[in-house]
C-alpha cells in the first residue's frame, strides 16, 4: 500500500538514511504505477463480468 511507502519514505528521512530514501521513492512510484494500471484493469473489465452473467 501507498501509506506503508509514505511511512517508510519519512523514517528514512528522520534517520538522514539517503539511500533507503533514494530506494523507497523509486519503489513508491512503481507502486502507483501498479496500482494505476491494475484500477485501469478492473474498470475495463468489470462491464464485461456484467454482460457474461447476462
């Protein structure tokens, strides 16, 4: 989940942890690419789901 990034992102801040801050920006965006594409996905696919149980 995002939060869990976001909360990681500001412990590494705190501890002045350049390196896990750089990691955890990097693996926080691929997150929200992920779950950009995978609402993109449902949304695509929950008409159809409708129209099969027809």
């Amino acid at each position: 989940m995002s939060i869990h990034w976001i909360m990681l992102g500001q412990v590494a801040h705190a501890l002045g942890d350049h390196d896990l801050l750089a990691d955890v920006s990097t693996l926080h965006g691929e997150n929200l690419t992920q779950t950009k594409w995978i609402k993109t996905r449902l949304k695509e696919a929950t008409p159809q789901l409708f129209l099969a149980a027809d």
